[in-house]
C-alpha cells in the first residue's frame, strides 16, 4: 500500500488546477486587504463598520459558495463521463439559483441596513457606519452570484485561469477607484466607506461582465450560449436540489456561525478593539486559507473526476496522498503566521493600541488551529464532499457549530473570559474535525457516484 502515489499526472493536475484558484483567492484577499488598509485611515471606527457592514456578504459568500459547489461537484462527476449537455444543464439551473439568492440580499440590504448590522453589535457609532457601507454595497450582490457561478463552472471542466484573470482586473479597478473615491481624487470629494462601497460595486460589474465573455465567446469546452442557460432538466433538478440541499445547508451553517462570531465578539467589552483586531486577524486567516481553498478546490475537481469515471482504486490511493500532504502543509503555514504576525500588524498603523495588542493574541490562536484548517479542510471538503458523502460534511459541521464552537464562546463570554479565549472557542473546531477527518477518509465510504 503506497502511502504517496506514483501517479504523475495526480501531481500535475493538482498544480495546473491549484495554482489559479489560489492565485484567485489571493487577489481577491488583496482585493479586501487594499479596503481595509486604506480605510484603517480613517480610524477604528470606520474598519468596525466596513466589517460589520461586510457580514451579509460573507453570508452571500458561503450561500453562494454552497451553490457553486453544488455545479462543481456534480459538473465534474459528468466531465468524467465526457457528458457536455448535462453540464449545461446543471450550470443554467446552479444560476437560476444564484440569480435569486443575490435579488433577495439585495432588497434585505438595501432597506434594512441597520437592522442588519444591529444583529451584530450594539455600538450605535458602528452600525452607523456600518449601514451606511451596506446600503451602498449590497449593490453589488447579483453581480457577484452571477460571477461565482460561471466560474464554478469553468473550474468544473478544468478551466480554472479566468477566474485567476476576473480577480486580477477586478484586483486594479477596486485598488484604483478605492484610491480615487475613498480620499477624493481626481476633482471628486472624498467619500469615505461609501466610496470604498462603490469602488466594490464598480469592479463586480467590470467582473461580471468579463466573465460573461469568456463563458460566451472564448470557452471551447462548453461553448456556452444564453439559450444554454435557460435549458433546463427535471431530473438534474432533482439531482441538483437533492445533493445541493445539503451544500447550501452546510454553507448556512457555516455562515450563521461566521454571523454569530462577529455578533459574540461585538458585544464584548471594547468591541471597537475587539472587532478591528478580529478584522485583522481574519484578514491574515484569509491570506493562508487562499492556498488552502485552492488546493482543496483542485483535489475536489480529480476526486470528482475520478470518482465519475469509475475509478475507486486510483482514488484510495489519491486519498492517503492527499492526507500527508496537507498535514505538512499545516504546519508550515503555522510557522509563517508566527514570522509574519508582527509586520502584518504593523501594516494597520492606524489602529489603536489595544486593537493591535488583541489582534496579537488572536493570530497565536490561529497559528495553531490552521494546522488543523490545513488538514481536515482539504480532506472532508476535497475528498469526502467532491466524493459523493455530501451529507456528511453537512453533519458535521452542524454537529460542531451548534453542539461545541457557539455554546462554549457563549459561555466563556458569559463568564467574561479574555477576548483571545473566545476567540480560540470559535476557532476550536478546526482542531476537533481532523479527528473526525481522519477515521471517515480511511474507510473509503465516501465514493459514491452521483451522475
């Protein structure tokens, strides 16, 4: 039993697919790195509210996401089987699902901004700001869907470059209007966090718009066209819901805990240095979890792949290579979050002293719960999601969001425990799962072909 395959073509796969999602997910990351560290000039205040004002996108983020997984993974299990048709099919109803989710967001921000951001902190300075930010932002919402979708589609049918290339433009266009309308420039006043909503809003648009093009007049594999996406099927619907239920659900979950950790942290005494340090910290999260996601994404695409052409064998021995590969990757990046956590948050000079002095302790917790984001994430997302055993990520997620992280940051809250020790509460999951990672892979019962 080999415990790393000879397979040379696993390995080149996983580089040619893992190289632009990361590379995507990292200008993205430099996308909301530029936002932050322009706006942390204008003080804790407007970075408490830029990130609270951000928590109905990281809901449409992860619903999106959930979305997108489901045109993935089942996308990629009929690539396998070479059949182009029902691709289409499964992408033009992941959109019509997209297309609803954004027009929904879209209404609850723009008219309820600050009942929204008063679900997260009671600081009436940051849901000021942050409404503010919302009501502009939330603009941009069907865009995005629109762009996700198309993208996991392409990455479905290893096309993954475009939408390393929809980043990079969208990347200039945010970095450049953010300067312009933030400070003022150009003769135009100085419009704060609107401008920074606006300048996100601008380059979705520019993202959409150039991703539409690819799909439509540049795409060899599918060829789509707009016909193609108002094709329908009512048993890949069924298929789609079926499996794509328990996607969307564990994204649900995912992103009420994401709204609970901002709310728990917000309501903390000094939320404004509570919250901009979680935003820093988070921020840093971000910059390792990119190559994580994007290695994660390329195992998904192959487990997918192999396990729609039949080949079970192959995938076990994928599988045991996948797991050593990810377990050193963790600890590396542990050891550059402690080398870079002094610079990183040095860039934020802006900020209070007790932000930086919170943001210090939360990235020690980090350093120790991304060894265990590095494994089990890859493992139960990569292989037992992409394999088939959907719901049983579903599962477990839940189990650990509503049954361990929320009621134990609660009542550590509750008993006033240090910022960092309900901070390591929301984060200690990403240690429990490897566990629970490591005896569900190696049973090899999460193969099941979907198509």
């Amino acid at each position: 039993m080999r415990l790393l395959t000879k397979d040379r073509s696993f390995y080149n796969s996983l580089i040619s697919l893992a190289v632009p999602v990361s590379l995507q997910g990292l200008i993205t990351f430099s996308v909301t790195m530029a936002d932050n560290l322009m706006v942390s000039r204008l003080g804790d205040l407007a970075v408490s509210g830029v990130y609270m004002g951000s928590q109905l996108q990281t809901f449409l983020q992860l619903f999106s996401g959930g979305i997108g997984a489901a045109i993935l993974i089942l996308s990629a299990q009929y690539w396998g089987k070479e059949d182009r048709e029902s691709i289409k099919k499964i992408i033009a109803i992941g959109l019509h699902f997209s297309l609803m989710l954004g027009v929904l967001l879209t209404i609850a921000g723009a008219f309820f901004p600050s009942f929204i951001i008063s679900l997260f902190t009671s600081d009436a300075g940051v849901i000021a700001t942050g409404a503010e930010y919302l009501r502009a932002v939330c603009a941009s919402y069907i865009f995005f869907c629109l762009t996700q979708a198309l993208i996991s589609a392409m990455r479905s049918v290893e096309a993954a470059r475009i939408g390393m290339t929809v980043s990079l433009i969208s990347l200039v266009v945010n970095i450049a209007l953010n300067y312009i309308l933030i400070f003022g420039k150009l003769g135009l006043p100085a419009m704060g966090i609107t401008g920074a909503a606006l300048a996100t809003v601008i380059s979705r648009v520019v993202e959409t718009a150039v991703m539409v093009w690819y799909a439509a007049f540049v795409d060899r594999r599918l060829c789509l066209r707009f016909k193609d996406l108002l094709k329908s099927s009512s048993t890949l619907r069924k298929d789609f819901i079926r499996y794509g239920v328990p996607l969307v659900a564990g994204e649900v979950v995912w992103s009420i805990n994401m709204l609970s950790n901002s709310a728990i942290l917000g309501h903390l005494p000094n939320p404004d240095a509570v919250v901009t340090a979680s935003s820093i910290a988070n921020t840093l999260n971000t910059l390792i979890y990119v190559t994580i996601t994007g290695l994660a994404t390329a195992v998904g695409i192959i487990t997918g792949k192999t396990v729609g052409a039949g080949r079970t064998e192959l995938m076990k021995e994928y599988s045991r290579t996948v797991q050593i590969m990810f377990l050193m990757l963790g600890l590396v990046n542990s050891v550059f979050i402690l080398l870079i956590r002094g610079p990183f948050i040095g860039l934020y000079s802006n900020v209070s002293s007790e932000a930086s002095a919170y943001a210090r302790q939360f990235i020690n917790v980090m350093a120790v719960t991304i060894i265990g984001s590095s494994y089990q994430m890859p493992c139960l997302y990569g292989l037992v999601k992409s394999g088939g055993d959907i719901a049983f990520v579903f599962r477990n997620d839940t189990i650990f969001v509503f049954l361990i992280v929320l009621p134990s940051a609660i009542i550590a809250a509750l008993l006033g425990a240090s910022a960092w020790v309900v901070f390591a509460c929301l984060k200690c999951d990403q240690i429990l799962k490897c566990f629970v990672a490591v005896v569900k892979i190696n049973r090899y019962d999460w193969m099941k072909n979907l198509t």
